[in-house]
C-alpha cells in the first residue's frame, strides 16, 4: 500500500457520523440537510430513472446540463462560459477535484493550500505528485496576508486551491483578499483551483465573488461547483468543472479515466432543477441564515462563543473562549458518547500547528433538531 493513503485515518466526517450512527446522536457533524431536498427536483430525477436513459452518458456530461451550468453562472455571475468548450460535468465536486489535481500537476510541482482546508485536498495532491505549500489560518478572521502568500509562493509553484466560501470556516472572501490572490497568481503563473461548491450558500451581507472573474484569471482558473450543494442533495454526486478551454481539454483527460461520467438520471433533474430554479436560490440561503441564527442564540443563551459564518451549512464554536479548556477532538468524542451530539474538530482540517479549540456545527437541519442539539451540547459543557 502506498504511504501516502495507508498512513491516513479514516475521514473525520465518517469517524464522526459512524459514531452518531452506532450511538443514536443527533449529528451536527457532517455537512447535509436534514429535510429531503426540493420534491420537483428528486421527481424529475425518478421520471429519469423510470422512463428514461439509463447507459452511458457522453463523457462530459449531458449537453442539456452542461448548458444549464453555463446559463446559471451567465445569470448569477456574468460568467461568459461556452458549454461545449469549457463546462465538464463530474462525479461529485470530489471527482472534479481529484481529477484537477492529476490532470493539473506534474512530480515535484506545489501547491499552495490554506488550513483549514477541506480534508480531501492533501492526499490527492500528494498522490498526485504535488507538494502542499501551506498557509496557515486562525480564528476568529481567518484572514491571509501578503506576508503569508510572499512566504508560500516559490518559482516552483504550480497550483493554488482555494475554497470559497470556505468549509469548515464560512469565511466568504472580500474583493480586495480575491484581488491578492490573483495578483500572485499572475505573477508566478500559476493555476487556481477554486472549490466553489457552497456559492450559492451565502448569507446577508456577504456576496461570493468567483476568482475566474478577476482580470487575467479567466485563462488561468478551474471553477468547480456540486448539485449537492446546490439543491441540498449531498448524496447526489455532481459536480462540475468549468474552465478555458486549455484546461479543460487537459481536465477531460483525467474525467475520463476516473470515472468516464455521471448517472444521466441525475445530471437529467440536475438541469432541470437549474432551468426551474425560480426564488430557489434566494429562499434556500435565507432559510438556512435563519437556521444559522437560532443555532447560534442557543449556543450563546448557553455560554458557547460562537464565531461569525458568513456562508456555508456550519458555524463554529470557540472552545477556550467559551471557557472550556478541553481540546477539539476531546471535546467532540465526549459530546457524542456522552451527550449524543456529533461535531466535527477543526484541527482535523490542519497538518501543522493545529488550531484546537474550534469545534465545527452544521446547521441545516430542523429547528427541533437545533435546539436538541442545544440542549446537548450545553450538558457536555
Ligand atoms: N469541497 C468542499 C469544500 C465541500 O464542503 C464538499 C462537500 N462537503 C466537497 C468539496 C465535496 O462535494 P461533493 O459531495 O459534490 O463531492
Ligand atoms: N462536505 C461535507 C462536510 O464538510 C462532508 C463530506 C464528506 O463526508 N466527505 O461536512
């Protein structure tokens, strides 16, 4: 077995979701929604299965979804996307980043990721070939700075990967820290790899602004996005990656021997859903803000500090600013054998210099299950 994979821990999120499983807890670790996600989407997606085809798919996706994907991002970010040339339709924002990383990198290339990054990232890019480069983030802004780019950029720098809005943190990057990371990515010619899967999940005040639409960025930047965030149908699995078409001529290379495609089924509601969206993409972030804030008042009613999310299913509490001196990963086993509540330990997003007093909480679930939760978490104080 290869070192790289054999030495990893199983995912924290199936660590932490196993244990609410055998346990019974209520589990505000893993990121998906506890309601069944829109009806006219997962009917299309019957129909599909029913009385549509069900064998291979092209390779890059069904063209019907494939436009779907340009004309959404047409609307919602003056993206001047050409379908057939630069929109690839994948297996999951996790193939589309497994396939970036293959496709993208080359033996001995970095590539420079904050931590917090979401847990995928290092052991595809290491299997990969590439050398993470990191950049360190704390709490409670999470801010970088062009001190901190200047020190992880290097002439060998390839790649960067940036998530925004960005998991486990709900940070939604401001203009200016968009515009600096542009900057040094034209400078040192490197390629951006932007995990773009929760967009569409912003809240009021904030506004995600796509990288590929900085100057000199649309050559230069791999947009990746996920059906499963969208709609809130995490277990869908359907991604996308849009790019110039350069890119994605190297992209469709490593698509097709990952997974070659994508049940058309899917892809089928998956486009009608982005065709039909209606308020959808106005109604979904606003009900999950509000889910957002009755989590964090009860939080706060019961002592917690909570920090500011701006994006994302998930907040996150500060463990040693809430008075409570035990670290992350301690914090969240007890929470769950003994008061039956899942969370997920930001540490386990780091690899060096651990930040471990951040415990991360998703809120898409019912408000009956929030204030559960509450409740829960207030006895493993
Ligand atoms: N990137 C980030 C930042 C995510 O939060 C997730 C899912 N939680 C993914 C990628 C994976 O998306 P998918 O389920 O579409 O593979
Ligand atoms: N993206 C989800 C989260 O952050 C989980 C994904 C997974 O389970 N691999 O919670």
């Amino acid at each position: 077995a290869n070192a790289i994979f054999s030495g990893l821990p199983t995912t924290v999120f199936e660590e932490m979701s196993g244990l609410a499983r055998t346990l019974g807890a209520i589990n505000l670790g893993q990121g998906f929604p506890d309601d069944p996600g829109p009806e006219a989407v997962r009917a299309k997606a019957a129909d599909a299965v029913l009385n549509g085809y069900n064998q291979y798919p092209p390779m890059a996706g069904l063209p019907e979804l494939r436009q779907a994907v340009a004309a959404h991002y047409d609307g919602a970010q003056d993206l001047d996307l050409d379908w057939a040339s630069e929109v690839t339709i994948t297996s999951g924002a996790t193939e589309a980043l497994a396939a970036s990383f293959l496709a993208l990198i080359e033996p001995g290339d970095e590539v420079v990721v904050f931590q917090p990054f979401y847990d995928a990232y290092l052991p595809l890019i290491r299997r990969a070939g590439g050398v993470p480069r990191l950049v360190r983030l704390e709490p409670p802004h999470w801010r970088f700075t062009r001190a901190m780019l200047e020190a992880a950029f290097t002439p060998r720098t390839r790649l960067i990967v940036l998530n925004n809005p960005m998991n486990p943190t709900g940070v939604v990057l401001p203009d200016e820290d968009l515009a600096l990371l542009a900057e040094f990515c034209v400078a040192h010619d490197a390629v951006a790899v932007c995990d773009e899967v929760w967009e569409q999940v912003v809240f009021s005040g904030a506004q995600h602004r796509p990288l590929i639409a900085f100057p000199a960025m649309r050559e230069r930047t791999v947009k990746i996005g996920s059906a499963g965030k969208m709609f809130g149908l995490t277990g869908w699995k359907v991604g996308y990656l849009c790019a110039a078409p350069g890119l994605t001529h190297s992209l469709a290379r490593a698509h097709q021997f990952l997974t070659f495609t994508t049940p058309p089924n899917l892809q089928t509601a998956v486009a009608w859903g982005l065709a039909n969206a209606g308020d959808w993409f106005r109604d979904m972030p606003r009900a999950l803000e509000a889910s957002r804030d009755r989590l964090a008042e009860g939080l706060r009613r019961e002592g917690f500090t909570v920090l500011p999310s701006q994006g994302t299913y998930f907040l996150s509490i500060d463990l040693t600013a809430s008075g409570i001196a035990e670290a992350d990963r301690a914090f969240c086993l007890r929470a769950v054998k003994e008061a039956g509540v899942a969370a997920i330990p930001v540490s386990a997003f780091y690899e060096t210099d651990p930040v471990t007093s951040i415990v991360r909480l998703c809120f898409s679930k019912a408000d009956a299950t929030l204030d559960e939760g509450v409740r829960r978490l207030a006895r493993a104080r």
